[in-house]
C-alpha cells in the first residue's frame, strides 16, 4: 500500500512538472533556461528525512545522456522526454534511497578502506589515469567526495541484497516446533453454528422416536432445556 502510495505521488509531481514546463513554453530557448533553473534547490522527492534534490535527478539524467553517447544534453530534451526521463530517475532512487536507509537499520558499513579500493579498481578497469579521472568527475559534475558516497551507497546496498539472499526458508522441523511453541496463534475463535431440529408425531421407527403429540411435545422440551444450558 505503501509502495503504490509513492508511485502514485511520483506520477503526480511528474504531470504537475510537465504541465509547468509546457507552460513555460516548448521552444529552445525558454527550455534551456527553464530546465537549468527549475532544478537548482528544488526537492523532488522526500525518503524518510532524506530530501531527493531535483538538481540530482538531472544530473543522473545528464550523466545517462553522455554514457548513451548520443550528443543530447539535458536542454535538447522536450518537456515530454525530460519529464519521462526524471520520471524513471526518480524512481530508481528512490528505490536505492529506500534500500540504503534499510541497510543503515540492518547497521551495514562500508569502511573508507573497501570504498577506496573499489573505486581504484574501477580505475585500473578503466584504464584511466588519476587525472582522466578528475576530468570524468568534473564532466558529471560532481566532486570526489560526493562520488566516493555514491560508491558506499551502491556497496551498503549490494550487501544488503547479499543478507537478504541468504536467509532460507524455514524447514518442516522448524515450523512444527513453531506451532507447538505458539498454539495460541493458531486458534480459530469459537463460531456459531445453525441447526434445524425436526420433531414430528408421527411412528418413523427410529431410536428414541417421539410418537403421538404428547411424547412430541416432551421430547421439544428437552431439546430445548439443553440447548439452553448449552448443549450441542
């Protein structure tokens, strides 16, 4: 429930942001200098206390732009595109802001040491020097600091979904010993249940039958004192 409540406050930010930006106006222009406005210190989103800046979503958007390598920016999106792309940004951080604040709880850390290390690795991958680095940093447009968070996210995350994976079922055993320890939930209430009793005056030649109306009239009696005392 809570899960759809969220999807559902996304999609309406999403239509109030594109009916605002076709406001604004659909040429190159005013688009340029609207997209670049709108997102500085806008919040987009709220995770708990943690506030989702609009400025981030743009700029997981910018940075997705370059990786595709497809010679758009951010500006040369229309407000349809660049609502669809915040869109699914949005969302999946949402989704990680989620998973990092659950790994926080589960008291997952990620050392300084593991983060230097695997933003080293990545380097070496890469082939890149310490100052082909600096250069990749400063075209996303983030610092060092704010890219070495990201990486602890990422890997508090990764180990969360690692936790998560090894937890096994419980067994047959281990569920009968459950039951036998906790009886008390398992307990259906006492219902109500509806009968129909029938007596007639007539000789059907079964056990204990009532014939003639006297003896009837008898046995409805006792049927009826013992239902009173609770009787089935």
């Amino acid at each position: 429930m809570q899960m759809r409540s969220r999807r559902l406050k996304i999609l309406v930010f999403s239509l109030v942001l594109l009916l605002s930006l076709t406001a604004i106006g659909c040429d190159q222009g005013s688009k340029a200098g609207s997209s670049s406005s709108a997102s500085g210190g806008e919040v987009a989103a709220k995770v708990g206390n943690q506030e989702i800046p609009l400025s981030k979503v743009d700029r997981m958007i910018e940075q997705g732009l370059q990786q595709n390598q497809t010679g758009k920016k951010i500006t040369d999106l229309n407000p349809v595109e660049l609502a669809s792309a915040r869109l699914q940004v949005l969302d999946s951080l949402i989704t990680d802001e989620v998973l990092y604040q659950r790994a926080k709880q589960e008291n997952i850390q990620v050392s300084d040491e593991d983060v230097g290390a695997q933003i080293q690795n990545g380097i070496q991958q890469k082939g890149l020097s310490a100052d082909d680095f600096q250069k990749e940093l400063k075209s996303a447009g983030i610092t060092e600091e704010e890219f070495r968070e990201d990486e602890r996210r990422r890997m508090s995350i990764a180990k969360l979904v690692d936790k998560v994976g090894q937890v096994k079922p419980p067994t047959d055993r281990e569920i009968a010993e459950y039951y036998e320890r906790n009886p008390s939930e398992f307990t259906i209430g006492k219902g109500l249940n509806l009968s129909r009793v029938s007596v007639d005056a007539a000789d059907n030649k079964a056990k204990n039958d009532a014939i003639g109306e006297e003896q009837a009239k008898q046995k409805i009696e006792t049927i009826y004192s013992q239902l009173k005392n609770g009787g089935d």
